[in-house]
C-alpha cells in the first residue's frame, strides 16, 4: 500500500472558500458528498 500524503493546505483553503454554514459541507449538496461520490 502507499502512504497517504497530506492535502495542500491551499486546497484545503479553496475548497473551503465558499463555506457558510455546515450544509455546505455535510449537506445533501455539500462538499463531502462531492468528494465522496463513487
């Protein structure tokens, strides 16, 4: 297996750019469910 390597945090910063409530990262339509989509 290979190690993980740790995201950039300017990724992390432009992925999180536009959060304003915690819908926008868990919601139906949040940025985990896009990350996460098979």
């Amino acid at each position: 297996m290979t190690a993980r390597k740790p995201l950039p945090v300017d990724l992390i910063d432009a992925l999180l750019a536009d959060y304003k409530k915690p819908e926008d990262l868990i919601g139906e339509e949040g940025l985990l469910k896009q990350l996460t989509k098979a």
